[in-house]
C-alpha cells in the first residue's frame, strides 16, 4: 500500500514574509528559478527532503508527478536532515504537485519508507528500480525504469539488469502489471525517456553506451492499443524495423547524452535537452529537429552548471526539461546536485537537492548567428 503526506505549500511561501515569485535571479540570458525547490520541498515531517532524478510527467492540466531515485525522507532542521528521523530509500519515490500541495509518496509508511516500486533481489544480490521517464493516459500512468542491481559496495558496483515497463493505476499508484522490454538484452538501449506521441505512435528514446564516459541517442516507437504499447519499431538509420538488433544513433547528436535526458515538442519542432554525460561535465545542451527521428541540428551549449566550478566537492548531472511550467517564453530546466563526500549529505540539505533554470526559446531555436 502506498502512502502519502500532504503539506501547505503556502504557509511555506509567506514564512519570513518572503515571496516566492520574487526568489529568480537573472545571469545573462539564464533566469536561476528558486522557486521549484521551495514548492517541492516543503517544511514537514516524514516527508521527501532531498533526492536525485527529478523527473516530471504531466498528471493533469493542475498537476505533475514526480519521479525520484535515491532519496532522503524525514525532517530537515537548521538546513541539515535530523539523523533521528531521516533515511535514505533506495530506488523510488514520487511525489504529486499542484497548486497549492506537494505529497510525498512511498510504499511501506512514512515513518519506514519504501520504494513505490520495490525489486526482489537478483542473483543474492540487492536490485532496485531506478525511473526514467513516463506519461499519463486515461487515469494509467505508463512508466520505465532500470532494474538496478548492486553488486559490491563502491559506488560503481552496480549494473543494468533490465528495462522494465510498468502500468500503474490513477491516483493509487497501484501496478496493473509490468513486463521486461525485449530490446534491451539485443541492443542494450535504456529506451524510456522523452515519451510524445505523433500520427498514432508513440516515441521514446534511449542511449546505448560506447564506454564508461560516451553515449548514443536512440529511439524506437510503438502502438498504444488497449492502453498498452505493442508493435515495437526501432530506427535504424534509414527507416522503421522490428529488429531491435539494427538500431542506429541519431544523427547529429556529437556530445555523449546523459543517463536522463529530455525529448519533447514546441513550436512545430522537435528539442533534444542533455547534459554532456560524466563527472565533471558541466554543460547542458540543446538540439533540434523537424522529425521525431532526427536528425539533429542547432546545436547550443544553454548553461554551464555552477556549483562544481564553485565547490570541487560537489558534482552536477542529469538535466531535464519541464516544459509544462513553461513560463514568459522560456524553458524551465532542472538539474541534479550530489557531493563525492556523502557524509556531507546530512550537513546540508541543499546538496542533494536539484537546481533550477530557466531558459528563453528564442536561445534554443534561433539559428546560429553567420561568423
């Protein structure tokens, strides 16, 4: 069963008399947004305090669900999680937003969290679920995730076991049933982000690894029917194929893509969000295109993330678009915030905790000015 705690995020607002609107800082071109962080994050108890991802799928004309992975839950106290009552779940957790509340949702309780989405071991070894990215359609939340095992204790002692496709009811969150995608033991894709539908398929998009530090967009796309994707196509340089074994890159995509990364629509055109994959690249990028396919083009570097270049202690990764909270013309962009000393996750709580951006369209679509 699935729990969840709601808080004001109004009361949150007008604490020190300070609005929320007015937290936005222009550098440039870029409008830092603090206000995302203030309504996600709400003061409270047993509650989401801090994690990675930061993924955001369209529930309603109202409201969003996001999808974490690694997360804190707990109290914050003096701007550090209170050790007494934090804990870290592994894998999962969403939280609901609207208007007016944040809810935190988890799966054993509040005080003894658990993923949504929990995973039985693999092989004697501890196996979670990490999101990727998903869409809401007639009260059925379709969404993947890695199945993620763990298979010693440094930090990257992990792999990728499967790509699973969940179906999850509305607004309970309750799993209709859930399969492994055939594709991903032929081609090793992690298909599942960038989700739109056009003349009856729907798309998304995968990166395929070259090694530790590259990667490859890919992209494939299937029938919706009975509320369920079946027909899996994959594109293979020059067309659709039901061969997930002939598979190509997009072309025009000349920087490694990050684990999570953005694909959506605005103005007729197609956008492709990323942040240069590895540790200690901090630049996010936009491309675009006519077709769901590519290929890609207007290549832009949109923002260079600050905090490492500041503190060498902390390290930025996975930017994503929002634009359902498009606003003014721009873009709103988030992206997360980890530390190479965990310990200094319970000092202060910002660390863990993404930041966010917002960037004017006219800097991602306009062309490049002739040299």
């Amino acid at each position: 069963m699935k729990n969840s705690i709601v808080y004001s995020l109004l009361v949150f607002c007008l604490i020190g008399g300070v609005s929320c609107r007015s937290k936005k800082i222009q550098i440039q071109h870029v409008i830092i947004d603090t206000v995302p962080v203030h309504r996600l994050f709400p003061p409270g108890k047993n509650i989401l305090t801090g994690g990675d991802g930061a993924i955001s799928i369209v529930m309603d004309k109202n409201t969003s669900l996001w999808l974490w992975g690694d997360s804190f839950m707990g109290e914050v106290k003096d701007n550090k999680r209170d050790a007494s009552t934090s804990q870290m779940v592994f894998g999962n957790l969403f939280v609901t937003l609207d208007k007016t509340e944040a809810r935190t949702i988890c799966g054993g309780t509040p005080e003894k969290p658990e993923p949504v989405i929990s995973s039985e071991d693999i092989d004697g070894y501890k196996a979670v679920y990490w999101p990727h990215h998903g869409f809401v359609k007639d009260n059925i939340l379709h969404v993947f995730m890695s199945n993620i095992v763990f298979t010693g204790k440094g930090t990257w002692d992990f792999h990728c076991n499967s790509i699973a496709y969940f179906r999850l009811s509305c607004p309970d969150f309750k799993i209709i049933d859930r399969q492994q995608l055939a594709s991903y033991p032929v081609n090793k894709v992690t298909y599942g982000f960038g989700f739109h539908e056009s003349e009856g398929y729907y798309y998304t998009y995968g990166i395929s690894p070259t090694d530790f530090h590259g990667s490859t967009l890919h992209v494939a796309r299937a029938r919706l029917i009975d509320n369920k994707f079946q027909q899996w196509e994959y594109y293979d340089g020059a067309g659709w194929t039901d061969d997930p074994a002939k598979t190509q890159a997009l072309e025009g995509v000349d920087v490694a893509v990050s684990s999570q990364f953005s694909v959506f629509k605005h103005d007729r055109k197609y956008i492709l969000l990323t942040q240069e994959k590895g540790i200690g690249t901090n630049d996010i990028y936009t491309f675009v295109s006519d077709n769901p396919e590519g290929p890609w083009s207007n290549k832009k570097k949109i923002y260079s993330t600050p905090e490492p270049m500041r503190d060498s202690t902390l390290f930025a990764y996975n930017a994503m678009a929002h634009p359902q909270y498009d606003e003014n013309g721009t873009l709103l962009v988030g992206y997360c915030i980890n530390t190479h000393y965990p310990e200094n996750l319970w000092k202060d709580v910002s660390i863990y905790r993404p930041r966010f951006i917002r960037v004017p369209y006219r800097l991602i679509l306009e062309a490049p000015k002739s040299k």
